[in-house]
C-alpha cells in the first residue's frame, strides 16, 4: 500500500468517529439507583418530626436522631445527636446529613447556624399542640421528602380515628364530664402537671373530656393540694414516667393522689406529652379506653 492511500484510510478512519460516538447509546443510570442517590441524608430532632418521617417510610435515609426521638417505635438503635435544646454541630456533621429537620424547640440558635454554614438544610417546623397544627405539619414535611401521597394518606387515617373517637364521645352524651388530671415525671421525685395550651390538654379535649387543671398553661410541678382540689376521675401519665415512680403503686403512694379516692389510671407513649404526631388519633382512643367510653360496634 503506497504512502498516499495509507494517509486517506487513517483521515476516512479519524472522520467517522464523531459519527460513531453520536450513534452510540448513552449509558443510563438505573431509576432507583438515581433516586436513592437524590435522596437526602436526614437528621431529625423533636419526636413529633421523627414519628411523622418514619411513617412516611422514609426511616432509610434517617441518620440521626434526638435522645427524645430513641423512644420511638422503630427508631432504637438509630444514631443519636444529643438532647434537643443542646446540640452539638461537630456530632451533627459528623453524620454528614444534608437534610435537619426539627422542631422550633430545637437549637442552640448558633448551632443552628454553623449547619447552615456547613452546608446542611435546616428545616424547622413550629410545634404548637393543636390538631390543625398537626395536619399542617404532617403536610409540611411530606412535602419536603416529595412524599405527598403518603401524607395525605396518614392524615386521612388520623381523621378516621378521630371519627371514630367523635362517635365514642357522642355515645357518652349525658354522662358527667370526665375531669382528666396529666401528669409526668422531670427528674427524680418531681412530677409535672400539665394545664392548657399543651399536647396532653388537646388529647383529653380530643377525647371528650375535660383537663383537670385548667387554670394555666404549660406545666408546672405538681402539687398534693393541687391534686385534691381538682379532684380528678383519672390520672393521664406517660408509660416512662409511670416506671419512674414505681408503677400504678408508688403513684398511690404520692402526695395528693394518696388523699384523693376513685381515680383511674391511663398510659400513653411518652412522646404524646412532647407533642401532636400522625398517631395522636391512636392516643385519643386510650384515654377514651381509660375513660370507660362505650366502644362502636364495628371498630
């Protein structure tokens, strides 16, 4: 082969690769490993946001959580970030999330702003104890994990408990209202009692009852002449702060709740007194239980 018909072969050649790399089909990144690969590394602070994504079913991409948040169903064993009000921003990072999302409770308010700075989104959602507040919020943060369906889907299954907690009260119709005395315990040997304009005081009007102790909001330590005064039908305690005190008999055993005769005692989850989650339907229906309420056939 000559010098000159050498030479046109490798231009022909060198000609038709443009062609061929334009023909040749791209490679393509498999659907779910793309959206696992979008999908933000969470850390979650505050009990009503972590039970809230975990029903969700995004738990996969949690990779943190507060101490609070540990008590949670399906969430032990998760790593845990600290106390809500005291985080730290070296253990946060050390997660390397890229997603926070918490409640307004959550801080402190520089620590906040060094995982700003860090590159982390910060997401808080107020944490105000009502149920429309709890609605909202469950839409929030569907929203925010492109989860939309399923939050839709949770909130319908809370108004069908509260329907059906509805039904229960209106079977009660007439009866004596049911004086609701909630209680838990911060520390050794110091009970709280919670008043109005808290998660507890929405889960007893939920119910059909009535708070005890309306004269106040938030909580305040409990004390022995409180209790007698209010004379309560029933005592509305967390299961953690039930073991704290030596179960239903070292609660018999405390000042006020000794002198008071006839109450009943009722459990919720811990994280019910903290604030409002998909569940909260859940919890209504327990105390409606503790109550005595009449049960619709069907249900």
């Amino acid at each position: 082969m000559n010098r000159v018909l050498r030479a046109s072969l490798v231009a022909l050649s060198l000609s038709a690769l443009p062609a061929l790399a334009a023909e040749a089909p791209a490679a393509k990144v498999p659907a779910k490993a793309a959206e696992k690969a979008a999908e933000p590394r969470l850390v979650l602070v505050g009990p009503t946001i972590t039970e809230t994504v975990f029903a969700l079913g995004a738990g996969a991409q949690v990779v943190g959580v507060d101490d609070i948040s540990l008590m949670l169903p399906g969430v032990a064993g998760t790593p845990k970030v600290g106390y809500q009000r005291a985080l730290s921003a070296e253990t946060v990072l050390a997660l390397r999330p890229t997603r926070l999302l918490a409640t307004e409770e959550a801080g402190p308010p520089g620590v906040l702003e060094q995982l700003r700075t860090a590159g982390t989104d910060v997401v808080l959602f107020p944490n105000h104890p009502t149920l429309d507040e709890a609605r909202k919020r469950i839409r929030e943060v569907a929203s925010r994990l492109g989860r939309e369906a399923q939050g839709e889907a949770l909130v319908t299954e809370l108004d069908k408990d509260l329907k059906v907690a509805a039904e229960r009260s209106a079977a009660a119709k007439g009866r004596k209202p049911v004086k609701v005395l909630a209680i838990y315990a911060r520390g050794a040997n110091t009970l709280m009692v919670a008043g109005t304009q808290t998660a507890s005081d929405e889960l007893i009007r939920l119910a059909g009852a009535v708070n005890a102790v309306p004269g106040f909001a938030g909580h305040r330590p409990l004390t022995a002449e409180e209790v007698v005064a209010a004379a309560p039908d029933l005592i509305l305690i967390p299961s953690g702060s039930l073991h704290a005190v030596g179960g239903a008999e070292g609660l018999q055993k405390v000042p006020g709740l000794a002198q008071v005769k006839g109450w009943k005692l009722t459990t919720v989850d811990d994280v019910n007194f903290m604030g409002l989650g998909p569940r909260l339907g859940k919890a209504v229906g327990l105390i409606q239980d503790g109550m005595q309420l009449p049960v619709r056939s069907g249900t």
